[in-house]
C-alpha cells in the first residue's frame, strides 16, 4: 500500500498567488496522492503556533513554504520548495512569478488603448519591482514613448508615509496617462490617491496591476485590471517537484519554476476612450460616478464649465457623438450588467436606476437594445 505522504503547506491565502497555488497543490495531490498536509493554525489560535519542534515531531516528507520562512524550516532536513523569492538565491527550488512578461503585457495593454504618456508606481528597494519596471519602460521606449516613475524613498514605507509623496508625483504627471502599478495593492492604494485629487479613473489615469486578485480588483471603484498570473499551474508543478525530490527521483537543486503572465483581465480601470478635452474627461467622469442615479444632460453639463452647445461639439469631435447618445450608451451598459451579474428583480432594478414605472424603464430599455430587460436576461444569462 503506497505510503501518504505528509507534506507542510505554508502557503499565504490571504493573497490570490497564494490561493491559486493552494489550489494548483491540491489538484496534483488529488490525481496523485493521497497527501496529508500541516497547515498553519489560524489566527485566533495564536498560543497554538506551529514551532520546529512541533514539525518535526509530525514527521513531515517535504515542505512547500515563502521563501522568508525557508531558512528556518531547512532544519527539519526534509525536501523544501520555496515561492514568490524577492531575490532567487538558487540553492533551493524556488516558484518565481514571470515579472518581465507582466511588465510587457502591460505596456502592450496600454498601448493598444491609444496612451501617448504612461507611468509606473512600484516600490524602489524590490528586485521584482524593479524587474517589472525595466520590462515595461523597455517595451515603451521601442513604441517611441517614455515611462514617468515614482522613485520615492530608499525604503519600502507604508502607504501612508508614501502616500502625499505619491500625490504630488501624480499631479505632476501628464494626463491622460496609462499607469502601470507593480501589482494589484499598489494599483488599489494609488485609485485611491486618484479619487481624493479628484483625477478620474480611467478617464484622466487609467490603472492596471498585477495578480488579478479578484478581492482586491472587485472592491475598487472602479474595478481594477489586472495581469493574471498562472500561479495554479505553478502550484500543480512544485506540487511534481516535490513529489520527485521526495522519491529520489530528482535532487533537490537550484530549479526555478515559473508562474507565467499569462494575459489581462480587462476591468473599468482601463475601459477608457482617450480623450484630451479637460472638460469632456470631467463629463465623461461625472457620467460613469452617478450611472445609477437618474441623471439628465443638464446635470452632466453642469459638472463642467461649458456650455451646452460647446460641451455637445467637443463630444461630437473627441467621441463622434451627442452628450445624450453617451449617456444612454453608459446607463444601458450598466443595466446590462445588472441584468446578467445579479438576481435583481426587474422592478428593483428600474428602481435603482430611476424608474417609478416598470412599463417606461422597459421602454427605454428596448429602444437601445431592440430587446425588454426580461428577452436581455434570458438570452444573455445561462440557464
């Protein structure tokens, strides 16, 4: 009967890299375990932490683990892979994400977006920061452009120490401008700093990160695009080194697995149409921030300083239609999707969008889509 193996799992699920690896080890271990797995104790068991002598008397067969915790867990001298490695030291296997990939994918993204100024935001003293930042600067440098990059302090700070730094980079910069953030926190942090100097996202800085963790990318407003990483797949394949290391079918050496960038989650962070009219940006702005609320012409004309015949030519020149025309266009989008992404009765969502009447929101509906809300729903919503 063949042995199950006892494998520690040290693997931080609290970050989509870690959740994705988590599930990548656990495929393989489906089709080719049974494997037993040591977990860290949760948080609340705090006087319940796992120590050495606590894993050795487990009598574990190998350890998949971060990098920063390695070092120690080397002494129970069993076979060890480590992940996401700041700086690879290559005397152990080691998962490493694909930062040059990233930092290309993002410079294509934003370029095929019509950007003529971009930007990176990462951290200074991050080998992978850095990494990132050369491939993006490099792939802009080929289209005939320059990246404007935050170099703030020696030190990696907390984004509240970081953060008037930043703001002042920001306002420095030319807009419109593509922004590439070295992952998905910094891209949340710096949306932030976007909505309180009141900069529109995506309208005057469209942002895109790195990881596509949906907890994170969601919660933005608006929501964040993002790379994705394959770190399931990269999970799975040390899950198989391991597994070999541990049967003695291969050393435990200086292999490096990578965790590719596999393509680009496109969310309402970069849904942008370049537009270099200041005022048309603020229109658009307003346009997208109270696409739930019954708003008419008159409130987006007055969000900027024109009038409603210039206001009305500059969107003909820079979107080569009416004021009306894109706001119909904003709020039937946004109806669409609460039609297919929610379980909101039709009625609710009239509501939410103005409607008093169920019969006029209907209507209106179908005058821009040639379809009601209820033919929308079903045939855009799987059974």
């Amino acid at each position: 009967m063949q042995k199950t193996k006892r494998i520690i799992l040290f693997l931080d699920a609290s970050r989509g890299f870690g959740r994705g690896m988590l599930s990548g080890v656990a495929r393989y271990s489906a089709l080719n375990g049974p494997w037993n797995f040591y977990r860290k104790p949760p948080a609340y068991l705090e006087k319940e932490q796992s120590n050495l002598e606590e894993l050795q008397t487990w009598n574990p067969d190998g350890i998949i683990c971060s990098i920063a915790q390695a070092e120690e867990l080397t002494q129970l001298d069993v076979p060890i892979i480590g992940y996401d490695p700041g700086t690879y030291s290559g005397l152990i296997p080691c998962v490493a994400s694909g930062h040059a990939e990233a930092g290309r994918l993002a410079a294509q993204h934003l370029l095929d977006l019509g950007h003529r100024a971009f930007a990176f935001c990462g951290f200074n003293t991050l080998n992978w920061s850095q990494e990132r930042c050369r491939a993006f600067c490099t792939a802009i440098e080929e289209a005939g452009a320059k990246v404007h990059i935050y170099r703030g302090s020696a030190k990696n700070t907390a984004w509240s120490q970081d953060e008037p730094h930043i703001q002042e980079w920001i306002k420095s910069i030319p807009k419109p401008v593509g922004m590439f953030c070295v992952n998905d926190d910094r891209a949340a942090s710096l949306i932030e700093s976007c909505r309180i100097l009141e900069y529109g996202v995506p309208e005057d800085i469209s942002v895109i990160g790195v990881d596509d963790d949906e907890y994170i990318c969601e919660l933005q407003n608006p929501p964040l695009s993002s790379i994705r990483i394959a770190s399931e797949q990269a999970g799975y394949d040390a899950a198989a080194l391991l597994n070999q290391i541990i049967d003695g079918k291969e050393e435990m050496s200086s292999q490096r697995i990578i965790a590719h960038a596999t393509g680009i989650t496109p969310r309402q962070s970069t849904d942008v149409l370049m537009v270099k009219n200041t005022e048309v940006r603020k229109a658009l702005r307003f346009i997208r921030e109270n696409v739930n609320q019954p708003i008419r012409v008159s409130d987006v004309i007055a969000a900027t300083a024109l009038s409603h015949r210039t206001l009305n030519e500059h969107f003909h020149s820079e979107l080569g239609c009416s004021i009306v025309k894109q706001l119909t266009r904003a709020r039937i989008d946004y109806i669409s999707r609460l039609l297919t992404d929610t379980d909101l009765r039709i009625s609710e969502i009239a509501a939410a969008v103005g409607y008093e009447d169920d019969r006029h929101f209907s209507r209106y509906f179908k005058r821009a889509t040639t379809l009601t809300p209820q033919a929308y729903r079903r045939k855009l919503t799987p059974p």
